[in-house]
C-alpha cells in the first residue's frame, strides 16, 4: 500500500480524463490527459484508433479502465487504511472477550456478538 501511495503522489495529480489524440480528432492513439479539455501534456497514450481496421474500441476501453482506476484509487486507499484499522480493533475486542474470566463476567457481550457489530458497522461504513 505504501509503495502505491508513493507512486500516486509522485504521478500527475488527479482527476486524469480520456481524450483522444493531439488532433483531437479520432483517429490515432486514444489518449489520457490531466484536463477533460484535453490542454496540457498527454498522460498516456492507449494504441491507435484506426476505426477502418477495427482497432477503435480496444484502447478506449483500456484508456478508460486506467482513467477509472487512477480516479478511484485515493478513496480505494483510504477505505483500505480505514478498513485495516478496524480489523485491529476488532481484533483487540475479541482478544479481550476471548480472555475475559470472572472479573468480566458482568460482560453481556459474546464474541459473536462482537463480530456480528463490527460486520454491521463494516457493511455500513463500506456504503458511505
């Protein structure tokens, strides 16, 4: 995770967009660019766009899967950071319940009952 977050600060800041080539026109590479009007320096480029040889598709589909996951990959992160510092938490409680003796027998928590709570606030921490 580390190593991604290094490259996406040392990349072109986002959003990136998918244009098509220097031209503008649709012919040639389908193109990556920092700006949806397509100003600046390209990005990337994803093979050429030669309609009358079939080739159109193919690099706007991989443009735009690049484009896409360029876009979601801060908040994919983010979600990953957040998520592995719930799983600690998680953990600690059900260490804590697993160990629990006499002392926590007041305790109305089971460690089904743990995980069962830390799965709902999971499940809705994953919708917002």
């Amino acid at each position: 995770m580390e190593d991604l977050k290094k490259l996406l600060a040392a990349a072109t800041p986002g959003p990136w967009y998918v244009g098509h080539n220097e031209l503008g026109d649709a012919q040639g590479p389908m193109s990556i660019w920092p700006d949806a009007n397509m100003i600046g320096a390209i990005i990337a480029r994803c093979g050429p766009q030669q309609p009358w040889q079939g080739w159109y598709e193919q690099p706007a589909h991989d443009a735009a899967l690049i484009v896409a996951a360029i876009n979601a990959l801060p908040e994919l992160l983010d979600r990953v950071e957040r998520l592995e510092a719930d799983m600690q938490v998680i953990a600690f409680g059900s260490r804590i319940v697993a160990n629990a003796d006499n002392t926590l027998s007041h305790v109305d928590w089971t460690r089904e009952q743990l995980v069962e709570f830390a799965r709902a606030a999971l499940a809705k921490d994953a919708t917002t």
